[in-house]
C-alpha cells in the first residue's frame, strides 16, 4: 500500500510551494506507513526519516504492546507515533509535533498552498486506501477512510490557515490476522 501513495507525493513536491507544509509527511509517515510497527521501521532504514525511539510497554500478558517513537522527517518536521499492538489489531495515533515546528525559526514553512491542499485530498482518493468521506468543520476538515482491514481518520487542522499555519493528526486500525490461527496452536 506504501508504493502507491508515495508515488502520488511527487505531486504535492513539485508545485514549487513550501517544502515543509506538513501534508506531504502526514501522507508518507501517518497515512502510508502509519499501519504497522514493520511499515514505519522500513522507512528508518530506507532512510525515509529518522527514529528516535520512546518508552515500549509491554502487558504481562502477550499482548497488546504500547508505545511511542518520535519520527524526524527530511523535512525537520517532527511527528509522535503512540500505538496499540494487540494480538489482532494494531492501532496507532500519529501527530506533528505542532509546538515544536511552531517554535523554529521559519513557522511560515508550515503553510500549505491551497494546491497543496488540493493535492492532498487527490492523493487520498487515487490511493487505494478504501472509502472516503470528508467533514469540513469551522476549525478543519476530518478524512474518514475505511478499507477492508484498515480504518483511518485524518485531520487537517486549518483553523490558522489564515496565518500559514496547518496541523494534523492520523488515527489508524488495522485488523490483523489471527497469528496463531494462521500457524496453527502454539505447542510447547
């Protein structure tokens, strides 16, 4: 699913706009690689961005495994991945790290173009992500995606677009395939 969306990113790089409006990250790390612990380590080591790992709980039982990781885009954006690892179902939130970028110097880098926007909400569409339905609100639009075995809800703050500003967050559900139904009981 990742080679898709990424291939429809090359869009919102060339309108020759801000580099760093936030969207195209949101795509690649929340969207397109936001559905498995796996998807989102593959990218460290392509090189994709950079990881700087968080605390990792794990129940007494085998699962589920909680944690968090702090992700660095090329970009210099920075985005919290908090997820869930159930035995089949893995759930995770990814957000940029708003205060952050708001507090570096060049917060004008994080305005998105009303093209960008609009290359944003294409990319959703022409990737095979499942259905889509939009919300436009006063303080931003909410994306509800439901696919067979993944479910998405992505946020585009707009509230101080007007100031340049945009911010985001992804939710992600994936059901996952019963492991020890797929290999068969587990014996000791």
């Amino acid at each position: 699913m990742r080679l898709p969306v990424v291939s429809l990113l090359l869009s919102l790089s060339s309108m020759g706009t801000a580099l760093a409006c936030p969207l195209d990250d949101m795509l690649k790390l929340c969207i397109a690689s936001g559905g498995s612990l796996s998807a989102l380590h593959q990218g460290v080591k392509q090189g994709s961005w950079t990881l700087q790992p968080g605390a990792v709980y794990a129940s007494s039982l085998s699962a589920p495994s909680t944690g968090n990781e702090l992700y660095t885009m090329p970009s210099g954006l920075q985005f919290f991945v908090n997820y869930q690892n159930y035995t089949n179902l893995f759930s995770s939130t990814c957000s940029l790290n708003f205060t952050g970028a708001t507090m570096k110097p060049g917060v004008e880098d994080l305005h998105c173009s009303a093209p960008q926007l609009a290359a944003f909400e294409k990319a959703l569409e022409e990737a095979p992500l499942g259905k889509i339905t939009k919300e436009d609100k006063a303080t931003g639009t909410t994306y509800l995606i439901e696919g067979e075995h993944r479910w998405l809800t992505a946020f585009v703050s707009t509230e101080d677009i007007s100031q340049g500003l945009v911010n985001g967050w992804v939710e992600t559900s994936v059901a996952q395939p019963n492991k020890s139904m797929a290999s068969g009981p587990d014996i000791h």
